[in-house]
C-alpha cells in the first residue's frame, strides 16, 4: 500500500512544547502527565521505558513551573519538554546495564554530559530507553530489559541500538530522545519507526558522555545526536546543547544521490523513497545529480574492519564472565575467527553460495598494529574519492537500509542491511534521516529466491512489511554543517506529507 498512515495531529513538538510552557499557556507538570499517559497505555506493548523516573520528574516539571510563575525562566530552550535518554549515558540514580545481567548493580552517580545539557536548557528526563545487549545489534532486545517492539508492527524490531528510544518517540510518548551512533544507531531506528534523527559531528557534540563499550577502538568513535519526530525539534534540541545549527550559506543548492545499498540490495520502497526525496529537492529548484554508490560500500567494509579489528574482545570484557545472548555470541564468534582461517572459510563460504558472509568474513576480523594502519589509509582514500565524487555538491541523499523494520530475530543475520550508514561514520560527516513513505503492497514480494541465506533473510523481512515507514539519509558533504543537513531534510520533509500511524 502506497498511502499514508494514519496522522496523529494530537502530538505535540518540542518546539510547540517549549514555546507553551514558557509563555506560562501550559504547565509543564500537564504536558509530563500526558507523556506518563502516553506511557502507561503502550508501556507493556512497546516495552521501550525501561527505568522510568516519574517521581523525579514531577519534580523537575514543578521547578519549571515555580520558576515561569516567578518570571525566572531565563534561557531555557527545552523548558518542560519530557525526553528520554538512551540506557548507555548517565542518569544520576537509574542503572547503566548495556542489556548484561552482571552489571544490574552498575547505579549512575552523576548525569553524562549530555545529559547535564538538557537539563540546564528545561529538558524533563522521563527515564532511559533500552538498548540492545552490549548495543551490538540493531535489534533492541536483552536479558535483562527483555525485547522492545515496533510501535506499528508487533513482529518487528524499532531497530537499534538506539532502539528503545525511536519506539517512545514513535508512538508519542515523548517528542524527543538521546542516543547515540557508531554504526547507523541514530538513523536505522529513525528509519525503521518512521521519525527523524541528527549525529552531529565528532568535533561539535562528541559522545556526549556515553558509556564507551570500546576503548580499544581507534579512528572512530560513537557520537552523540537526537530523535525526534519533526526536523524543527532535532534543530532545537541541538541548539540548546550548543550545536549550530544555521546553514552558514543557506539552503543547499546542489545535492548528489544514489539508491543503491549493497552488499545486500535495497528493497524496492527504498529505492522509491529516495528517488522520491530527490524529487522534492528538485521540485524546489536545487540542482540534484546522481553519482556511483561503490564509495559508501567500501566504507562500510572498511569501517566495519575498524570496529573488527580487536577479534571483538572489547565487547566480551564487557560480559565479566557472563554469557552473552546468542546473537551477540554468534558475531562475537565470527569476529574472534582467526586470520590464518579467514580465507579458507570464506573460499567455502562462497562455494555453497554464502557469498554476502563470504565477504563480510574476508573484510572483517583480528588485525595486526601494521594491517590496521592500512585500515586507516583506506578510508583516507575513501574520504578523498567521495570528496571528489560530491565535489560541489552540499549533501547526499541516499538510503539509510537496504530494508525496513526487521523481523525479530533477524539482524545478526541483517547486520549489513545498515551498510549505507556507514560512510557518515567512517568519514566523521554530519548525517540524520527524514522519514518519506511507507512500503506499497506490491513492493512486499519482489526479491527472486536465493542460495544466499543474507539475501533470504533480505526476503522474509520484506514479506509483510507493507504499509512500514522509509526514511532516507542525508550526509553532508566535506565541509558541510549540521544546518545544511538538517535545511535539506527540512525541505524533504516539507514537500511531502508521510503521515504516521
């Protein structure tokens, strides 16, 4: 089905939140009490709040409020707004688990950066939103939270890791959250629960605080951003962290693109959903190109070499003796195969037709000081190709995933179905995603049968995805600021209504 979803006119934006509350028209412990309403009819379906903080809040929404009656709100960007913060930053009192049983007793002292920022600007912290175990996964699920659900499809994953999150802001509970991204943990949730997401760049916000899960890791690093429902919200909630968030030549005026997301091709409604997003641009006079997509796929393995590079023991620290869940025990597994091995298992691999592994096992595993060295050369060899390639150009629109919401159980076989994100992180360039449709019956079942059991997964993911939100990703160009970002998917936004269940 090609039509819309359902409009919810009746969800208020952080902007319209903020507004009302310091002009003293809405009190803020009223808009707390709709967000804990909002909670409590979806909390046991969504299963996404899981360390909720109302007493807490209700005092923080009252100081708020003391504080208009007073004529003393001052700056206060976000005054009364609820927000909800994703489990692996710091809230002073609720616990950082990272979804593992052995750190149930790990209690916040003291709030992370970030979250120090919202607070100061007027933000209310409902609580934090789960994670996947170890956020290794886009899939949102963990022994000791136990599983979040899609907020329109039951069946389905809201992605990850920031998972728990994009659910809350999906369905109303909150009209803004905090997460973070090292591979595609802002944008793929946002795109699978049909809202929009910001990572700035690593210079601008940093981490934010978050836990870092690993410290071993060299050339990247996590990077702290927002989801929301409306663009306006993410540009506010930026700003009053201290993101600029002002396109400093104004909207853009020549965006390249590309619909492809290889190694595991994109589903028809993606492809539409970008083609669709490029024609808004257009529509509005920007001048918009097609280029190749081959640079975003060897970034994707180069990054993902960067993240494989350690055999995946800084992960297994985190477990202190504990067993991981079988699909993090499953990748662990396969990052902690041995170099020497690497290349027969692959050989085999291929031969009975596992090509997508086959060549995830080649690109990806142990490396020595010398070979992640020419990691390192590797991707300044991508950031010079894409610069030239986008020469001119403000930003890219392109796909966030090769598919929409996955099934449950699904993404450690699916981890590259988030490969289009992956450019944005190995380069450090700002990037979030806009939602633009949703699938079409007739785009459910389109995928021929394969010897590959990836792109059979690819397969089963579409079937019965119909009617689920696309979003597309805009990165920005070298050079390029959060503003132009967020002008370009402001104006994809605004050009063309996808309505939300």
């Amino acid at each position: 089905m090609n039509g819309p979803l359902t409009t919810t006119s009746s969800f208020q934006s952080a902007v319209s939140i903020a507004a009302d509350v310091t002009a003293g028209r809405v009190p803020a412990r009223d808009v707390l009490a709709t967000s804990l309403q909002r909670h409590h009819a979806d909390a046991v379906r969504l299963n996404a709040l899981t360390q909720g903080r109302w007493s807490e809040a209700e005092r923080d929404a009252r100081a708020i409020d003391d504080r208009v009656a007073a004529g003393a709100i001052g700056t206060a960007p976000l005054a009364g707004v609820p927000i909800s913060v994703k489990e692996c930053f710091a809230v002073r009192g609720c616990v950082t688990t990272l979804g593992i049983p052995s750190r149930e007793a790990c209690v916040d002292t003291e709030d992370a950066v970030i979250v120090s920022r919202l607070r100061h600007a007027g933000a209310i912290v409902i609580g934090k939103a789960n994670v996947p175990q170890a956020m290794y996964l886009h899939e949102t699920s963990n022994p000791v939270w136990g599983t979040t659900r899609h907020p329109f499809d039951l069946n389905r994953s809201p992605g990850g890791s920031s998972g728990g999150d994009a659910a809350l802001v999906a369905a109303g509970v909150v009209p803004l959250a905090v997460g973070n991204d090292l591979a595609g943990s802002l944008r793929q949730p946002a795109h699978a629960c049909g809202i929009a997401s910001i990572m700035p760049r690593t210079s601008v916000l940093g981490d934010g605080g978050a836990f870092n899960t690993m410290p071993s890791l060299r050339g990247v690093r996590s990077r702290a951003g927002f989801l929301a429902r409306d663009v306006d919200d993410l540009a506010l909630a930026a700003m009053a962290v201290g993101v600029t968030t002002t396109a400093e030549a104004g909207r853009p005026r020549r965006i390249a693109w590309w619909d492809d997301a290889n190694p595991i091709p994109p589903s028809p409604a993606v492809r539409r959903g970008v083609r669709d997003a490029v024609s808004r641009l257009a529509a509005t006079g920007i001048e918009t190109v097609q280029v190749s997509a081959d640079v975003a796929t060897t970034a994707a393995w180069v990054l993902l070499g960067m993240l494989s590079a350690d055999g995946g023991d800084d992960i297994r620290r985190l477990f202190a003796g504990t067993r991981p869940m079988p699909d993090v025990a499953r990748l662990l597994a396969i990052a902690g195969v041995a170099p020497s091995v690497r290349p027969a298992m692959a050989l085999a691999l291929r031969c009975i037709g596992r090509q997508v592994e086959s060549e995830a096992i080649v690109h990806t595993g142990r490396r020595s000081s010398a070979e992640f060295d020419d990691l390192m050369k590797a991707r300044a060899e991508c950031a010079e190709r894409f610069a030239s390639i986008v020469e001119g150009c403000d930003a890219v629109v392109c796909p966030v995933s090769s598919l929409p919401a996955l099934p449950h159980g699904a993404a450690a076989r699916l981890v590259l179905a988030a490969s289009p994100c992956l450019l944005a992180n190995l380069l450090d360039l700002p990037a979030g995603a806009v939602p633009v449709t949703t699938v079409g019956r007739d785009e459910a079942r389109t995928r021929s049968w394969s010897l590959d059991p990836v792109l059979r997964a690819a397969a089963a993911a579409d079937r019965g995805s119909a009617g689920l939100p696309i979003g597309v990703q805009v990165i920005g160009c070298p050079g390029a600021t959060e503003g132009t970002v967020l002008a370009t998917m402001r104006l994809i936004a605004a050009h063309g209504v996808v309505s939300r269940p």
